[in-house]
C-alpha cells in the first residue's frame, strides 16, 4: 500500500491478458507496464505461470494478469493445469484484454471469447497491427468482433513496437473500479527474484534451441544468494529424455553457454546488479505428465 492517499478518483484493479498461443500477450504486458516482466519467444506457448506486472499512474493502479495461451490442441496434464490458469485469471479479475492478431480471427480466438465471463467488461487488442500489409481488413475485422460480443472497445495495437499502447491503456483505466493502490507506486511484478531468473534461463532456451526441446524442459532455481549487489545464482534444467541432454548442452557445452549468457546479461539489467549463474541440466522423466513433478517444480 502506498503511504500518501490517491486522490478520491483514482482506480486500481486485477486486469487478465487473454488470447490463443502465440499473439503477444506477454509482450503487451511487458509494453503495458513498462518493464520485462514476462518471458517472450515467436514460439507459442512459451508463458506457463500466471504472471502479474503492475503498472502504477497519477490516476490508476493496473495489475495486469498475463496468462498462458488457452490450449486447445495438446493435452498433458502441465497443458490443463495452463488452461486452469486462464478461467482461474478470469473469474478474479475486474477486467479482460482479449488479445487477436490483427487481420484475422479464427476459431481458437472464437473459444476463448468463448471463456470470457458474461458481464466481465472487456478490451479487444488487435495486436501486430505494423505487420498489416492491408489495412483494409481491420475494419470488417473489428465489425466481425463487435457482432459477437458487446467489447468495450477495440484497439489496433502494435506490442512489438508500442504503437497506440497509450490508447489501449485508457480503455483499460476507464473499466477498473474506484479504489486506493495495492502495491507500492514502484513495484512492476509481484513475482520475486528467484522466480524470475528462472524463467528468464527458460527463454533463452526457447529462443536459441529447436521446435521440440523447449517444450521438454522447465527450470528450478536451486540456490539465490544475494552478497551486496552481486547475486550467486544456481538454476538446474530439466529435460524429458537422455538425448535431449546433448542438444540442450551443445558440443563443448557451447549451448548451455550461449543461453547462461543470455540470460546473466537480462538478469543484470533487470536486477540491477552483478549475477554468477550457474547451471546444470539433468533428466526427469515424464516431469509434464506427472501431478507429483508439476507440484514439485512449481506448477
């Protein structure tokens, strides 16, 4: 809780980002905030947690839920405890943005309209709109939207590049209820430290590596050490199967040190201070399968 008192029009509320795989909701969160608070890829269904990112103005508090991408295609009991994740974001917030790629809707985004709480008020984010080469299509687009359901508004927005992100986030602000902050006036997530290191290794991984061993693996931060500014961190990788061992190391451990390089360099500018990261890889079969493993590493 902040120490001075709002003003008595300010608002705050929990806003989820809804959408299929793949269409940017964790880089319009991260845009929305104004921070890195979430992992990104081009690969789908990099978000696995539900990630909270808070972003603090003179006249409202956004705490924006950035959930996985609702699966519809692949099942594993990792995927529905994913899925899980979404209706849960969507039964305790006080708003929705439905994030659809620009220039097209299709039947995945369909059912996750489909999801949305009847009297939940909502934003539409049309997202990568600058990859549009016909603007035309976004009109009849956004009619096709409005005839499903009755959106507060529908936003063309770009998340890579942050086009109309101010628009997008005054629709939002008018939909959240009157009430003082939640957070501190500078907190960005409420995810700690640990948390984030290991999912900044788990980017690097879905970034760097193939279509297929990404999908296998999960991080665990075993050890977070703070001494002054320098921070010792120890991150194990598990994988599914031995031979994913040898792709995810790379000949002469070149891999796994292209991506613990990676990701010291982003731990560093987000923590603000030096990091020793150290990580290991070992094999634990079955893990995204398994009720007992999913518990264990944090799902």
């Amino acid at each position: 809780m902040t120490e001075s008192a709002p003003d008595a029009g300010f608002r705050c509320g929990h806003v989820a980002i809804v959408g299929r795989p793949n269409v940017g909701k964790s880089t319009l969160l991260n845009r929305l905030v104004g921070e890195k608070v979430s992992i990104t890829s081009k690969k789908a269904q990099t978000t696995r947690h539900r990630i909270t990112g808070i972003r603090t103005t003179a006249e409202a508090q956004f705490i924006f839920v950035d959930t996985p991408g609702f699966q519809t295609r692949h099942r594993s009991r990792l995927n529905e405890r994913m899925n899980r994740a979404v209706t849960q974001s969507l039964a305790d917030v006080d708003a929705v943005v439905l994030v659809i790629e620009a220039g097209r809707t299709v039947a995945a985004d369909r059912a996750v309209i489909a999801l949305l709480p009847p009297g939940a008020g909502a934003v539409v984010a049309l997202n990568k709109v600058d990859e549009l080469r016909e603007k035309d299509v976004l009109l009849p687009q956004m009619a096709e939207l409005a005839g499903i359901r009755d959106f507060a508004a529908i936003v063309p927005v770009s998340a890579a590049t942050g086009l109309d992100i101010d628009p997008l986030r005054a629709e939002i602000q008018k939909l959240l209820p009157p009430s003082p902050p939640l957070f501190g006036a500078d907190e960005i997530t409420d995810r700690d430290e640990r948390f984030l290191a290991a999912e900044l290794v788990r980017e690097k991984i879905f970034r760097l590596l193939g279509d297929e061993v990404p999908y296998a693996t999960t991080v665990v931060v075993e050890g977070f050490k703070l001494e002054g500014d320098l921070r010792r961190i120890q991150a194990t990788v598990y994988v599914e199967r031995d031979n994913q061992v040898g792709i995810l190391v790379g000949a002469g451990g070149d891999k796994m040190k292209e991506i613990a390089a990676s990701a010291r360099t982003d731990m560093e500018r987000l923590f603000g201070g030096k990091v020793f990261l150290e990580v290991w890889v070992r094999v634990k079969k079955g893990w995204a399968d398994s009720e007992a493993s999913l518990k264990r590493l944090g799902y």
